[in-house]
C-alpha cells in the first residue's frame, strides 16, 4: 500500500491504538497538539515534538537562518499555547549536512535565541548529529498548566461558537509571492514577514488557557479545513462555518486583488497561520471575546458553530450553503 492511499493521520492511525494499553491512567497520549502528564504538584506538564526538514518544511533560499531558528522554535511553543499551557522549556536536535557552515548554524541559533529570550523559555538540551544533504530541526517543548485545565481537542460542544486568534492565510500567501517572485510591495513584504517569522501565540493561548467557558482548542497549523475536523473527529461534532467571517487582513486583500489570489482558499487551506482555533460556549462568547479585546488589542474573530451530528464541515457563503474550499495540508496526499 502506498502512503498516499492513507495518509499521515492514516498511517498514525495504524500505530496509535496499539500504544494506548501502555498508557498509565492518567495520562494523555497521541492524538492532541501536546501530550498530558500529571506531576503531582497541581500541575499538569504538556509535551510535544515538531520537527522542520529542508526541502520539505523549508527551502534554504527563501528563509534566514535566523528566522529559520525562530520558526523551528515558534511552531512547537504553538502546541504548547494550543492546550492553554505556558512553555517552561524546549529541547533541539539537528542534523547538519556537510555544506552547513558555522555562521549559518550561529545564525540559527540566534534566532532560536531570540524567540527563547523573549518568553524567557530555556534551551534545555538536545541532540546534534551529521545529515546526508539535508538539514533537519527537531524540537520537543514542554509547557506547564494547572491539574486538569489542559483545553482538549476533545471537548467541543453543541451550539458553541468557532473563533479564531488571528488573520488566516496570510503565511501561504506569502510563501507563493516568495515561489512566484511577485513584484515587492509593503503588502507582499508583510505577507512574506508573516511566512518568514512564524508568530505563536504564546500569551493568547494561556489567557485562553484561564477561561472556563474555552471548551477545545488547537492551533492552525495545517489550515482550518483540516485542523477543525481534527476537533470535530475528537469531539464527535459536526460545524458550520461562514467564509464571509474569516478573517483576512487587508495586506491579503489587496494582494489577492492584484495578483488573483484565492484568498479564501489561502485562509482555509494555506495553513502555518499558528493562530488559535478556539470553541466558545455560546452564551459566554460576547463577553469572551470582550476581555480578549480588551487584553490584546484585537478582535477574537468568530466563524462559525459546532453542531450535533458526524465529523464534518458545512461551509456557508452569502447565507447559503456553498462546496468545500479545499482540504488542508497533508505529508502524504
Ligand atoms: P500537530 O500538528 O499539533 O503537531 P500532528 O498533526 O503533527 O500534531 O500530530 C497529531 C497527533 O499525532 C499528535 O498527538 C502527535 O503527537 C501524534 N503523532 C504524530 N506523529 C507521531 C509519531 N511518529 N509517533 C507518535 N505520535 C505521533
Ligand atoms: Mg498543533
């Protein structure tokens, strides 16, 4: 059988179950954005690996070492705010080819650096070893967070409200100016920072973390169409979502105009926007999404609802019901 045929949720699926009879009560395995493991003082300490490989997750050329070094980071502390949790520590490994110079790896460093300085979240260790001609990141983070509060992917309601932390697609569209050479402009410029300098969020996830009436919550890594129905299949929930409110910034707007940009596919199925997808209870929502405002500065943006019934995704637009925008990233597909 080929991968293709199954995926790489299928093809974690073959393994996953077998390792579940291992798994102390207790304790929280594959299957959300962190693992859970109680520590006995209060607290629950959250867990995930990411990794970061050239010509798959990155190419040389359209990425600084130092934003590099910063994404590798940023991408895992996602998973980390994605259960609500504060980061207390990471760990890298790397595997350096040959032609990989000292500056560059310093560079790296930097930027990893920079991004660890900023939230005061210590390397702790790591692994370093030679690569073929690839290089290849792999970070482990490990955040923190009260006994229990930990926001699963799991625990989405009928009637809640679907709302997001940030603009979506604005990452995807720019990595395609940067593949299809577009003209610089501000616009392309900040699409393409947005591409470059992954930006976690880190302190909206454990604000979020604190709020009772925050049900699931994951982070969009792949892009919504995907990362929903991973929330949905959890949870055992159908949604809807009305592709009128999602929200695009007006540096995507512009670009998509200029260049016939599919902006909605871009927000739906672009992915890397490492926002927060978050389900509310509805009647909290309004008051929610007021102290959000009020703590950060912006909107929390809500787009759709969850729903009873089977896994799945009904798409609104203009009031009806509209085909799917597409699906999201897939290692395998
Ligand atoms: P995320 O995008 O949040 O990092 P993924 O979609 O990569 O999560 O993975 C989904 C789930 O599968 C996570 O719980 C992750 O820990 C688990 N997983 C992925 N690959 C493996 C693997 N090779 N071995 C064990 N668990 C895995
Ligand atoms: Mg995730």
């Amino acid at each position: 059988m080929k991968l293709s045929e199954i995926g790489e949720f299928g093809l974690i699926g073959r393994f996953a179950g077998k390792f579940k009879s291992l798994i102390p009560q207790g304790i929280t395995g594959i299957g959300d954005d962190c693992a859970i493991l109680p520590v006995g003082d209060g607290n629950d300490l959250v867990i995930t690996t990411d990794m970061l490989v050239e010509d798959i997750h990155f190419t040389k050329s359209m990425i600084s070492p130092i934003d590099l070094g910063h994404k590798s980071l940023a991408v895992n502390l996602s998973d980390i705010a994605s259960m609500g949790a504060i980061p207390v520590g990471s760990f890298l490994s790397i595997a350096i080819p040959d032609s990989y110079d000292v500056q560059y790896l310093d560079e790296l460093m930097e930027g990893y650096y920079q991004l660890s300085e900023e939230l005061q979240v210590p390397l702790l260790g790591g692994d370093t070893t030679r690569s073929g001609n690839k290089l290849v990141l792999n970070v482990c983070a490990i955040g923190k967070i009260k006994s229990g509060r930990a926001k699963l992917r799991a625990s989405a309601r009928s009637g809640d409200i679907i709302a997001v932390t940030g603009y979506l697609g604005d990452s995807a569209a720019g990595l395609k100016a940067l593949v299809e050479n577009f003209p610089r402009s501000s616009n392309v410029d900040w699409l393409i920072k947005c591409h470059q300098r992954a930006n976690a969020h880190v302190a909206e996830g454990a604000w979020l973390g604190g709020i009772e009436h925050v049900n699931a919550m994951m982070d969009i890594s792949d892009g919504i169409a995907s990362d929903l129905m991973h929330i949905l299949v959890a949870s055992s929930k159908a949604a809807c979502i009305n592709l009128d409110r999602l929200p695009v910034s007006p540096q995507l707007k512009e670009t998509s105009a200029l260049h016939g940009l599919n902006t909605i596919k871009l927000a739906t199925s672009g992915g890397e926007d490492y926002c927060l997808l978050v389900t509310i209870l509805e009647d909290e929502f309004d008051s929610v999404a007021k102290k959000f405002q009020e703590e950060f500065n912006r909107p929390l943006y809500p787009v759709g609802n969850i729903l009873e019934g089977s896994p799945g995704i009904s798409w609104m637009s203009d009031g009806k019901r509209v085909d799917s925008p597409g699906r999201g990233y897939d290692h395998f597909v």
